[in-house]
C-alpha cells in the first residue's frame, strides 16, 4: 500500500511538471520546436537561450554618439547594459554618470547589430520583444544596409521594422528612409495602436515582410502598413531596397524624438527580445 502510495506521487509530480514545462516560456527552447511557417523556411535565429550573448550572431556597438540624433546615451558592451536571463536578451538603460572615449553621458544603454553575422536581401523577419516605457525612451528593432551601395545615409536606406516613443508606450511605428544623402533624405511610414494596453504590459510579435517590390509591416500577425514605392536618386527602382541589410537592437535615451527624459521617468528600463527569426521565401 505504501509502496503504491509513493508510485502515485512520484507519477503525479512527474506529470505536473511536464505540464509546467509546456506552459513555462522560460523553458528553453529547441530550434526544432519552432512552429513552421507556410510559404517560408528559417535561415537564421537565435531564441537566446544561452548563458551568455552569441558573439557570433551579434557585435555591440560601443560609442557616445548614438544615431547622431542628439541622443544622451553611451552605448556600453557591459554586462549591466545587456546580457540573457530566462530565455531573453536584455537591453537595460541605466541613469548613471559614465565616461569613455566619447566622452562623458549621465546614461548607458546596448545597441547590437548583426553587421557580418546576419545580412539579408528580402524575406520575413520575426521579433518578439516587451518594450521600455517612459519620457524620452526609444527602444528600436531596425535594419542598416550592409554595403552602403548608394550612398551615405539615407540614400542606402533604412527599414524601421519598430520604434516606439517611451511617452507613448501603446504605440509603435513601422518607416522606410530613402531618398538621398542627408537632408535630401525623406520617408514614409505609419503607426500601430494597442486598445488599452502598453507594448511594457507584455511581449508581442513583431513583423516585417520584404519582397522585390513590397515591404509590410505587422504587429501580432496583423497587417499595419504597406509600402511599394520608394526610391534613391540617381538609380531605378527598387533601389535602395535590392541590398543586404542587417538587423539592430537598440534602447536609446533621448534625441530629437522622443525628447529627454523628465522626473517622471523610472530607471532602469528594458527591452526584453524573446526571438529574433529570419526567413526565406520556400521554394
């Protein structure tokens, strides 16, 4: 009886943990567990399930100067300011007084790129990140050509599969940068808007298609934007978009968007990214 008593238990708390297991997100996840996607095949991820950050799937970027939209970040490649917990990346901004070459900014923050890691021309590009909030945040899941064929920025151009401003933290925006070098740049773009809730209450997918002539956005798997015109001066169309580019990571503090932060804004803040996915159209 005893004996039956304590097989019952064991069979108990074995089958209550394998239940666990299959609703915890932080369980690690297999690459063979990825759910297939009809019409496209993975050519490239990482589900950052590590100890540590892939260095050969992602360069930090270390400078002062952020983007060079006045913002008030220095970008670190420091521990403090992005490393992996429970199944995520994290990208942590820290109010803080801190010097490098540079020199001097009163906050820190990460920002990694796939530079000659990752460089794709055309496809789908899954992200499922939980957002910052907050006066003068501006967390950003972007993508830089990898060659510069055209030109300087923006002739080159510049996808923004997702930006948000911290002030507004149910909103996020989906743009395209083209045109020619800076100021002849110009772009075009538009918004997504949660009913109720914050991109900081929870993870959501973020999605961007990009074909030969189209590019689209979406959020949760709904289609926000269309884009099919573009150009770059001098060269037909779909230039700049007919080039490798590479995917960024990044929460910047500050610039001419967002604004500053005010004494409302908590530090630290983060970004966390779930999965980063990159496809190719199926055969």
């Amino acid at each position: 009886m005893k004996k039956t008593f304590i097989l019952c238990v064991i069979i108990f708390l074995h089958v209550n943990y394998l239940a666990c297991v299959k609703k915890n997100p932080t369980q690690p996840k297999d690459d063979n567990e990825i759910p297939p996607l009809e019409g496209w095949t993975l050519v490239w991820n990482d589900e950052f399930e590590g100890t540590s950050i892939d260095r050969g799937k992602w360069e930090h970027e270390v400078n002062g100067w952020g983007g060079g939209n006045n913002e008030l970040q220095y970008y670190t490649d420091r521990s403090e300011n992005s490393y992996i917990e429970d199944g995520s990346l994290v990208i942590k901004a820290l109010k803080e007084t801190y010097t490098g070459e540079d020199g001097t900014r009163e906050y820190t923050s990460a920002r990694l790129r796939t530079l000659n890691r990752g460089d794709w021309l055309y496809g789908r590009f899954d992200i499922r990140a939980k957002l910052p909030f907050g006066k003068g945040l501006w967390p950003a899941i972007w993508m830089l050509p990898t060659d510069w064929v055209y030109g300087g920025w923006a002739a080159s151009g510049e996808i923004d599969i997702m930006e948000l401003l911290g002030h507004e933290p149910s909103r996020v925006y989906g743009t395209l940068h083209y045109g020619g070098e800076y100021p002849n740049n110009t772009q075009s773009g538009t918004f997504y808007q949660l009913n109720g809730s914050s991109f900081s209450d929870d993870f959501h997918l973020f999605t961007l298609e990009w074909d030969t002539t189209e590019i689209r956005w979406y959020v949760d798997e709904e289609l926000y934007s269309t884009r099919k015109q573009w150009y770059t001066t001098g060269v037909p169309f779909p230039a700049p978009f007919d080039k490798r580019f590479h995917l960024l990571l990044n929460v910047a503090v500050g610039g001419n968007w967002p604004g500053s932060p005010d004494p409302s804004t908590l530090f630290p803040q983060y970004m966390f990214v779930d999965y980063v996915r990159v496809y190719k159209r199926s055969e």
